[in-house]
C-alpha cells in the first residue's frame, strides 16, 4: 500500500451555487449553499485515501466547531491524523466557494490554523512521516514552512510532489528539492512570466521550470488533461469526457491519484492517466470531497475507455 505524507492546509468549505459570477457592487441570489470539508491540503489527503493510500497529515485546526468537524472527516476516511495540531485562539481554515453553472468556482481563503503550521509541527511529525513513499505540498501554508519540510524531507530521501497552489512565485532553493511541480496553466504563467495559453507556450514555460531545477514539470490542463515534461520526454496525455458539476479540487484529485499511481509503481505515462482519470471523476459532484473517486470507480472509468 502506497505510504503519503500530506503538507498542507484544512479548510472548511463554504459553498454556493449560484447561475453565473456576479459583478461588484451587484447582490445576486444562489441556488444552494453546503459546508464541506476542504483546503488543498485536506482534499490531496481525502482523495489519496479513497484510492487506497496509508496518508499521514500534517496539518493544524482551531479549537472550534469547523476544528471538530474537520476532524471527524479525518477519522472517517481513515487518515492518520496525530500529526494535525490544534492551535488555540485561532480558527480553522475556511474557503469561501461561489461556483457557477458551469461548474467554474471563484474561491476566497482566510488561513486562520493554517498560518500556524510551523518548522515544529513538521520536526514534531517527521517521526511519523519519514517513510513515506512520497510526500505532497502545496501554498496554503507558510511559505518558509514549504521550504523548511522540503528541505527536511529531501535530507530523509523521501520523493516530493508540490502544488503550486494558490499561485505565488517561489524560492530559487526549493526548485531543486521537487521530484515533481504540478502547476495549471495559471500557475505556471505567474512562475514564469511566459504566455501559457497553447500546448506549444505550455512547453516552453515548464521547459523554464526543468532549468531552475525541478526534475518534473506535469502541467495541469482541465478538460485537456495534462503536459510530463522531464530532461528526456515530453508526454502530452489527453484528459477524459465527464458531466462536470463543480472543478474544486479537480486539481487537488489530480495530484493525490499522480503521487499515489507513482508510488504504487506504475509507469509514468499510465500514472498521468490514471490522475486524469481521478481528476475527471472528482468534478462530477458539487463539493470538494464528495465526489472523489475509490480505486474501483477509478479503474472502470479507465476499463470503459480502453486504458491499461
Ligand atoms: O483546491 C480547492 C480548495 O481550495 C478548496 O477546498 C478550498 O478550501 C481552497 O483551499
């Protein structure tokens, strides 16, 4: 069973539908609001665990309603949970969600616990993480507290994955400490400055992310499915056609299938696929969580279009 340790965030997600995105100024009325469990951190976590995974997470709650309920999603997926602190006189995390009817969200975070996730909560976990088979990071915590578990985790050996999400430029030194940098093409236009808007502009941007020293680039393309770039290959691999209901945390889903067919050890063109395939299933219910997909849902998406 593939070992991941999960870096990140815990939000509670506030949802709501609504027809379209609405102006400033403008007061619009939606069609549903849900709360869900979220956070990129969370959700990375959740889908690794659906699929199957051994995930430990590192995180930090509040002392509060959204603390507890966040908690009882954690041991109801069977998420190793010691290594997630609860800080006192802070909330948890919480996200703001608006998504239209196309599915698209609009999406606000206030940190709260999660600006509290420190060098000591990872030294505090390294126990419990160092054997890992890989870990994943994304930016909805501290960026030095990135750089300090990068650096930590790549002194143990441990592969890492980040997510480059929410978008922010990046330290020079933590280029090289990434096994894999997984950005959309929103992303990867802010880390690099270049236009990301055909396949061809793609290449060139992650070619720019290989020569500040990570050794992967898979950039995320949403319906198109994704872009493997590497010193030696370059691997476009089409996405899949689904009913999309809500994308929050499609590329979260993406992520937590790529890290886990990767530590299972599948070769890497099937193990892009397999993460388009958990991506694609993730955006077919409203939520972030719920509708992440079991390993079973995962492969009969995959049977049914002739994958291996
Ligand atoms: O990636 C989706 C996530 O972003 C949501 O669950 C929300 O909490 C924000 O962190």
């Amino acid at each position: 069973m593939p070992v991941l340790a999960v870096i990140g965030s815990l939000n509670v997600d506030l949802t709501v539908t609504t027809q379209r995105f609405h102006q400033p100024g403008e007061t619009i009325t939606g069609s549903t609001f849900c709360t869900y469990p979220g956070g990129k951190g969370g959700n990375q976590a959740v889908a690794a665990a659906r699929l199957g995974a051994c995930v430990h997470m590192v995180s930090a709650l509040g002392e509060d309603d959204n603390g507890a309920f966040y908690q009882r999603t954690l041991q109801a997926e069977g998420i190793h949970a010691q290594t997630v602190m609860e800080k006192g006189g802070v909330p948890t995390g919480v996200a703001l969600i608006q998504v239209d009817n196309q599915g698209e969200n609009r999406i606000v975070v206030v940190p709260g616990a999660n600006a509290q996730v420190d060098s000591t909560c990872v030294g505090n976990a390294l126990p419990h993480i160092s054997h890992a088979d890989m870990a994943l990071l994304q930016l909805e915590i501290p960026m030095d507290t990135v750089l300090y578990a990068a650096q930590t985790l790549h002194r143990q050996g441990i592969p890492m994955m980040l997510d480059p999400a929410p978008a922010q430029p990046l330290p020079d030194s933590l280029y090289p400490l990434l096994s894999y940098i997984t950005p959309n093409r929103s992303e990867l236009h802010l880390l690099t400055g270049l236009p990301t808007d055909s396949l061809d502009q793609v290449k060139k941007a992650a070619g720019q992310l290989l020569r500040r020293g990570a050794r992967a680039v898979v950039a995320k393309l949403g319906a198109a499915g994704c872009l493997y770039m590497d010193e030696q290959r370059c691997l476009p691999v089409p996405g899949f056609s689904v009913q999309v209901v809500d994308t929050t945390a499609a590329g979260d889903s993406f992520n937590a299938g790529l890290a886990y067919a990767l530590a299972e050890g599948q070769p890497m063109e099937q193990a892009l696929r397999f993460a388009n395939a958990v991506g694609a299933l993730s955006t077919t219910k409203a939520g972030a969580q719920a509708a992440m997909p079991t390993l079973a849902q995962v492969q009969a998406l995959l049977t049914s279009t002739g994958s291996p």
